[in-house]
C-alpha cells in the first residue's frame, strides 16, 4: 500500500474514533442519574457527605459542561492516562489489565473453533454444490445464525449444566480450584470455557462456512480455472490447489474484522456465564454509570476494530498486486 494511501487511512481512523467516543460520551451523561448521587447504602458515594460529593464531582469534571468533560478526558487520555473508576477510585488500565487475559483467551479460543469447523464445511460444501450435504449445511448454519446469543446461553445452560449436569453452569473456575493441581485446575478451566466459547463462535461458524462456499465457488468459475479443468484436473484439486489461493484475498478482508466482532459479542457470553472479562466488566460499568471505565473500553474496542480493518486493507494490498499499484 502507498504511503501516501497508509497515512490517509490512518488519519481516517483516527478521527473515527474520536467520533465514536465523542458519541458514546455524550450517550452516557444522557442517562438519567447521577454516579455520586446520595443512594443510602448503594453506590459509590455510600456515607458520603454532601461536601465529599461535591469534591468527587469536581475531580472528575462532572460540575461541568460535557463537551469541557469529554475534552479533558481526551487530554489525559493522550496523555496515557485513563482515569479512575467512579465506583472503587481504582485505576481503570489496572482494572482493564486484570481482564483483558480471560476476554483474549475466549475469543481466540473461539476464533479457533469458527476457523477449525467452517473452513472445511465451506469447502466441503463447495466440491458438491446442489448435493445433500450442501442443502443441509446451508439449512443448518441459516437457522444457527438467527439464533440469538443470549438464547442460545440460556439453552445451553438449562439442557447441558442443569439438566444432564455435564459442564459446569457458569464462572471461570469451581470453588475450590485453587487447591487442586495444574493438571486439575487447567481441565476445569477447560470446562468452564466450553459453553461460552460455543455460544462465542457458533454464529461466526455459520456465517464464515457460507462465505467460503461462496468464495471458492466463485473462485472455481474464473476463466484461469476453467482452463486448468479442461487439462482434466478434478473440482476438488482445483479448488484445493488453486481455489483456496485466490480466494485468500476476500477473506483477509472478513478476517481483519472477525476478532473485534468477537470482542462485541463477548459482552453477552461474559454476562450470562459470569465470566469476569471486558465484557462483565462494561457491562457493570453501564449499569453503574462509571464513566472512565466506560470510555476506556470503547476506545479499546474502537481501536482493536480500526486496527483490524487497517490490517485487513494492509494484507490486501500485499496479497493483490493491483491493489498496491492503486
């Protein structure tokens, strides 16, 4: 890709970001509410009094007006820094470091599951398109991918943890784990993470298996392919040996932008097997309107989005000559 080409998209996303989060600040301070209001026992302004309130509000900006309180978190942001939380006075890249592990592993674990389990129902699908295995491949992963996650969670609980008591219902690990040995712990760990992984990937299998089938198809009909089937090379060896080559180019573009999809998703599988990643971890922030906490995650998201897209439009380039030449 042209220099020239690189520094425009990187001047893109960065002012997309800066919308987005701009967006997002504004959306929250619309809530109704107040973070340090005066609510008894409940929230983090607990046994304050009104003078501390008043200083916590202060602290945080929030006795001004917004667009002031976004442009001073942007500041410190550039400056490294991205606050406290509201509701325990930690430091949010402190909160964020203790989760980013489980969320990374979940996702990549399922990134795995969707890759390992698509790409050969794409292309075994591909070698028989019409055939009885490619209308029930297309039946299954339609139905999979309109079936909503927090359903296909629920399901999976009731039928797989509470009724055959096979995995366990939520969490990351069983109480008690921490006495148990390494062998021990890792396999209930292991254990833990099926559902959620399932209920991670199972979408991402439906969509990326159709999206194979269809590039390789494609593929196949080119006028290059064509000739080599005409010198009596199979379908298959022509989709294997040269499909997958040609076809790599559209998929670096959905690869770029598979990983982020999945760190959205995550918020629900996090929430409903109380897994304690970003995603929990957001989720609580909304509810309790902890604002830093909630800026930090978006512009985390944002930029693993952006960067996911940049990468994608960089492999492209290296994988497609034409599009280097511009």
């Amino acid at each position: 890709m042209p220099p020239r080409a690189i520094v425009r998209r990187l001047l893109t996303a960065v002012a997309t970001l800066a919308l987005i989060t701009l967006i997002v600040f504004g959306l929250v301070h619309l809530a109704p509410g107040d973070p340090f209001a005066d609510e008894g026992d409940a929230g983090p302004a607990a046994g304050m009094t009104a003078e501390r309130r008043a200083e916590l509000r202060a602290l945080y900006h929030l006795d001004r007006p917004v667009l002031v309180q976004y442009v001073a978190w942007l500041a410190d942001v550039a400056r490294g820094d991205l606050g406290r939380s509201f509701h325990d006075r930690r430091p949010v890249a402190e909160k964020i470091r203790e989760r980013v592990g489980v969320t990374l592993t979940l996702n990549l674990l399922a990134l795995v599951v969707m890759v390992t389990a698509a790409v050969p129902i794409g292309a075994a699908a591909a070698l028989r398109p019409g055939s009885r295995f490619d209308r029930l491949a297309g039946a299954t992963t339609y139905a999979l991918h309109a079936v909503p996650v927090f359903w296909a969670a629920l399901l999976l609980q009731i039928a797989l943890a509470v009724r055959l008591g096979w995995l366990p219902l939520a969490g990351l690990e069983s109480d008690g784990a921490a006495a148990l040995g390494w062998g021990a712990r890792l396999f209930d760990r292991a254990a833990h993470l099926v559902l959620p992984v399932l209920c991670l990937s199972y979408g991402g299998v439906a969509y990326l298996s159709r999206f194979v089938r269809t590039t390789l198809l494609d593929t196949a009909a080119a006028d290059a392919l064509r000739a080599a089937r005409a010198r009596g090379l199979s379908r298959g060896a022509i989709l294997l040996r040269h499909g997958f080559r040609q076809a790599s180019v559209p998929m670096l573009t959905l690869a770029g932008l598979i990983l982020p999809g999945l760190l959205g998703g995550s918020v629900i599988v996090e929430k409903v097997f109380a897994i304690p990643g970003l995603g929990l971890l957001f989720v609580d922030a909304m509810f309790q309107r902890d604002v830093p906490v909630v800026m930090a995650l978006t512009l985390l998201s944002g930029v693993a989005t952006l960067a996911g897209i940049l990468i994608a439009d960089a492999s492209y380039a290296l994988a497609d000559p034409r599009v280097r030449r511009g």
